[in-house]
DNA sequence: AGCCTTTGACCAGCG
DNA sequence: TCGCTGGTCAAAGGC
C-alpha cells in the first residue's frame, strides 16, 4: 500500500453545462510493483454529481486473474475500490493492485473553482486549475503516500476520514457503487482494461496486451499507457449506451443538457442519440431509482445501475428505490442498498460474519456460475447501504442473461432499438473487425458508435439478451422460475419469450458420444418440446442441444446472426459441444460475428477471417480457470 | 424442486 | 502453543 510509486498522474475532468461545472480528477499511482496502483481521487464540490465509471488500471504485470477487486462505501461519504489479492491461492498482498475511489461532499476544494467553460479532461492538469496543476506534478512519493494514506483510511469510520481537497471525484446520489464496476468508460472502449466483475480483467490484457486507446475516455482508464497517454484533450464518459446501466434520469431536459454538457468535446452524443434515448426509454419503469436534483442539473451524464430481479424475486422491491434515495440532507451522495447481483452477475451467500474493525457485519458470495472463483464481500450497513465490496478473482464467463431486469416496455424498447443500430450497423460489423476491435473513434455529432463492440451484451446488458453469450442457458432462463417476474402487472416472461427465436442447434453423429470432456453421453430419448419445431434428433439420430437465442425481429435476427454463431462456439464449447462431432447447425448463412463481451473485448479470442471459420480455435483466456478448454477449437460451424 | 439465505461451527493463517 | 481473526462449510429453513 505504501510503496514507491513510479508513475503519478493526475486526471481532471471540468465538465461544464448550463448549470454546473464538474470538476473531475484523479490520481493515479502506479506502484514500482507493478502489481499495485491506486486511484486517489475526492470530490471537491457539493453536491457530487459525477459519475466516475471507474475501471480498475492496469499495471504491467498481469495478477489480474487473481486480483480481487474491491468496493469501499464509507456511509455516504466514501467509496473506495481496491483490488486485492487473495490471500492463499493469489499472490501475496504485496503483489496487490489495489484501485481506490474517494469521494467526499464535504470538500471546498479549489477543483470549485474548475472552469466552467472547460469541458476537457486531460490526463494532465489543466493548466486553468493551480491546484491541478500541482497535482499533476505531485511527486510520485506523494502519490505513495496518498495511496498510504488511503490503505489506512479504508478500516477508518467514514466520520473519520480526512477529506483530501486535491482531487475531484464524486459518486452521484444513487448511483449504484457497482456502476463503476459496469463503467461506461470501460464498456464504452475495448480497450479500456477491464474491470474484474465484468468479467475480462485480465482477458484484454492478456489477449490484446497494451493496447494504446485513441479515445480519450479510454486513454484514462485502459491501461498503463494511461499514464502517457496526455494527448487526450477531453475526458469524456461514455456511458454505454446499452448498459444496464441506464441513465438515471431520462428526461429531455437531461438530455439536453447533457448534450449541452458535453461541449467541445462531444464525442459521446449519449443523451442525444436516438438510439440512447431509446434506451433510456428501457429504463422508464424504473426512475424512481434515478437520482433526482443535481443529478439532472448536472449534466453529466450519470447512468445509474438498476435491478429490478431481486426485489421481485424477494418481494423487496422497495429496497432499492428506498436506498437510492440520496441525502438531501447531507451533502454527499448516499449510496444504494445494493444487491450483490447488481453488477450482473449471479451470486451466492455463503456466509455472514460480523469481522473486527468494520461497524457491519460481511457477507460472503460466490459467483454461482459453474467453476466461477469469483467471490464477492458486501459489508452492508444496517439501512441496507453498502459500505464496502470486495471482489476476489475474475469471471471467466460473461454475464448470465438479465432479461429479468427489464420490464415488458423495456424490452420492447429495446428490440426496437436494436433492430436499429442492426441495420445500422450490418455494413460497420463486416468492415470493422470480426472481434468488435472498433477503435471507437468519436463520432460527434452522431448516433454514439453502436459497434459490435457497443452493441454487445453488455452494452444492453439485460435490453441486449439476445446477444448474451448464454453460457448459462440453463441457470439464467428467463423463463424459468426464477426469472419470472411481474412488473406492473405485466408478466415479463411472456414478453421475453420471443426472443427465443431464431435457434442454434447443436447436434452430435452419433447415439453414443464420448465427447472431449471426457464423459460418455447416451442419447435417452427424443422428444419434441414446446418450442422447438425440431425434436431433440433428426436423420441421424443427433442429439441436438437447442442454444437458440434471439428475438423476434427479422432485422434483430439477422444482427443476432452475428452472435449466435457466438453464442453457438460459447455454449458449444461449454455445454457438449465440445465434441469433435458436434456440429454447429445455423439455420441461415451467418457472418461470423464474434461477440465482445461485456467489457468490450473479444472474449474469446481473435479467430481471423470469419469466413474460414468452420475450424474455431478458440484460445482459453483464463488458463487457470476457464472451464471448458479442453472442448476449445473443436466446434464446427455448420453451412 | 431448486436456489437462496441464515447461522453456527470449523479451519487456517498470523502474531 | 494459543488465541484471535477472517474465511469457509454445511445443515436447516425459506422462497
């Protein structure tokens, strides 16, 4: 936590609007261990209405796979991430990337006295902004001792912590603490390193390696390159558009002044697009969980995570609405009596503990996707808040499909969105790399760049579960039981259903099969389910494992094409399809179409010309952990 | 029926 | 070696 730092870089952020300036920084320490960095970063100005979609930094030595990843939410007051190593199977704490996020509301800091007509956010300092300008030059030491600093600050009472006035950085009322984890920078640029609860932490760095960004939003947060990457002339969030991570307020007056926001810079017409505005349409039914006040007068751009499966599923539905009621007393932003599902991913309780030194007892979850080592830590206050998240290791899966988290009108809103950008983006997806390797150029003045890569799953989220690589077919049907949910009276399963269409069929040659996970599968019945015009078999008795995924649209279809065939290689190679016999059997000619994940990488790997697909080699990104890659590059598209 | 949470007990690391 | 502590297990029960 202490170590010397070799790189220190300050990152601002002055976003102006009509109504209100944002000043934005943050610093970044990059321990000599390379294992290590720190993002030190406080609000300076009340009330906080920045979002800091906040990727962790890469350092150059990957223990990513291994780092954890942590989320500290002093009472209203704070927010810190780290990452940590595991304690046994990971590297040692030394060796620890930590990545940490202060916010404060108490602050005066002189970030107030941020330009207001300045919209860039330079990797350095703006030169308007003295005390940036310090910052920016703070010596690396002083960068350690920040980072010292907040190692201590993080087992400290919020009460007690020490507000730091040099930098700026500011968790909006009700922005859910996992929406740094879900970070629209990050999602928003491929390149950007990934954060470890979406899943790829380490996979981008590892399949892409240093990846210089063009785009200034990535250049913040993708990797070390960050720390050279001065160029950047604006910082800009980039909320994906198709995050779950819907806008937290969607009116047009947000966004107006969001557009209005983004000045200069403009790369991201977020709020003005269409297709976002649709998309902020999805997220209608769930407002009441938007942050109200400053967080429309701001203008930044603030989307804010919902989740509406718990609260159904638990009848709690009240709990978030309630929890992301920010102070209006305070003022600092509170935070949201988060679920540990929010992030996306599904996760159990495996224990409870009331640990020494925090005021609120822990609780312990698991990824519950098969051979997942994710684990996760919620230290919750008594009014539901989180006040702390750990996360420990890194998913080698994408997110199940949260088709739950979206009401009947979202849905719909969202295929309807989406039929667009698929015509929109048919020609883009076929010229601009198989693997969603778009460089995001900005566009200004245009539709955000709906790329492969931003029209992923992630991008979407629950609206995009067409896309989802739905590795986990099974665990997250959104027909099964569990996924079942009433919202406003509306019976969201029925919607979803459609979209079941078109399907991926899975077939084997042979009755008997001894596929390459080593087991002896025996066909034991055939049967036509409802559904499903094809029985399990055909001519030759195949087995066939329905992957079929999509939606009804024919426009969506045809863009779901693309990912089946990716859908058809994931599911294939993780459910039987492994097999060497196991054929991909694609109803209608598909362009390969490789899928980027959530976190805006390709997950699975760069294959080459799509078109000399039928032989997938699809490199394990996670050696140590993927599930399945021993059944990798055995899955043959069909015709 | 399956998944989840709860919760006390257990285990291992550390000083 | 012992006690403390954090982390995990697993039975029980709920949804």
């Amino acid at each position: 936590m202490t170590r010397k730092t070799q790189h220190n870089t300050q990152i601002q952020c002055n976003k102006s609007t009509t109504s209100q300036s944002f000043p934005f920084s943050l610093s970044l320490s990059n321990s000599d261990k390379a294992s290590q960095t720190h993002i030190l970063s406080q609000t300076a100005l009340p009330p906080p209405p920045l979002v800091l979609p906040f990727p962790p930094i890469s350092t150059s030595t990957p223990p990513f796979l291994h780092s954890s990843f942590s989320l500290k939410i002093p009472h209203r007051r704070r927010t810190t991430i780290t990452t940590q190593s595991k304690k046994k199977k990971y590297p040692k704490p030394k060796k620890k990337m930590e990545l940490r996020l202060l916010t404060a509301t108490t602050s005066t800091s002189t970030s107030t006295s941020s330009n207001n007509t300045s919209s860039s956010a330079d990797v350095a300092a703006p030169p308007e902004d003295p005390t940036r300008n310090k910052e920016t030059t703070a010596s690396a030491s002083a960068a350690a001792a920040a980072a010292a600093a907040n190692a201590k600050y993080r087992r400290m009472s919020p009460a007690k912590l020490p507000i730091s006035r040099s930098t700026c950085l500011t968790i909006p009322p009700g922005l859910s603490p996992t929406s740094f984890l879900e970070s629209p920078v990050l999602l928003s640029n491929m390149k950007a390193e990934p954060s470890p609860t979406t899943g790829s932490f380490m996979k981008t760095h590892m399949m892409h390696g240093p990846i210089g960004s063009t785009n200034p939003v990535t250049t913040v947060f993708s990797n070390t390159n960050i720390f050279n990457e001065r160029n950047s002339s604006c910082f800009e969030f980039k909320p994906h558009a198709s995050s779950n991570m819907v806008p937290a307020d969607l009116n047009q007056q947000r966004s107006e002044q969001s557009v209005q926001a983004q000045g200069q810079c403009q790369p991201q017409a977020f709020a003005s697009s269409p297709s976002v505005k649709k998309e902020m349409a999805v997220s209608s039914n769930e407002l009441s969980l938007a942050s109200p006040g400053h967080m429309v007068t701001s203008g930044a751009i603030v989307p804010v995570e919902v989740d509406t499966d718990e609260p159904n599923q638990r009848g709690t539905s009240n709990t978030g609405v309630q929890a992301s009621q920010f102070d209006h007393k305070g003022s600092g932003p509170s935070v949201i009596a988060e679920r540990p599902s929010d992030d996306g991913y599904n996760w159990r309780k495996y224990g409870q503990k009331l640990v020494k030194g925090s005021e609120f007892p822990r609780s312990y979850y698991k990824c519950t996707h098969p051979n997942c080592e994710v684990k996760k830590l919620f230290e919750r206050s008594h009014d539901g808040q989180i006040t702390e998240i750990i996360y420990k290791g890194t998913h080698d899966h994408p997110k199940p499909q949260p088709s739950r988290r979206y009401t009947a009108g979202a849905i719909m809103a969202v295929q309807e969105e989406r039929s667009d950008k698929a015509l929109s983006l048919n020609g883009r997806d076929e010229r601009s790399g198989m693997f969603g390797q778009t460089s995001h150029t900005v566009e200004p003045n245009s539709t955000p760049d709906r790329s492969p890569v931003a029209v992923n799953d992630d991008s979407l989220d629950g609206g995009s579960m067409p896309n989802r690589i739905h590795d986990e077919a099974d665990d997250d049907d959104p027909f099964s039981k569990r996924r079942k949910m009433d919202i406003g009276g509306v019976d969201v399963t029925s919607v979803v259903k459609p979209i079941r269409e078109p399907r991926v069929v899975v077939q084997t040659l042979s009755e008997v099969d001894i596929l390459d996970d080593g087991y002896r599968w025996r066909k034991y019945g055939q049967k036509v389910v409802r559904g499903n015009p094809n029985p399990r078999s055909e001519e030759n008795d195949n087995v066939s494992l329905d992957l079929g995924v999509g939606i009804n649209s024919a426009v969506e279809n045809r863009s779901n094409e693309h990912r089946q065939t990716h859908h058809s290689d994931i599911r294939g190679s993780q459910t039987h399809a492994s097999s060497s016999h196991y054929n991909v059997v694609q109803a209608t000619p598909v362009m390969t179409y490789f899928g980027v994940l959530n976190t805006g990488m390709s997950q699975y790997g760069s294959r080459g010309n799509p078109s000399e697909s039928l032989n997938i080699g699809i490199p394990p990104l996670n050696h140590s952990s993927y599930p399945f890659p021993q059944n990798m590059g055995k899955i043959l598209t069909g015709p």
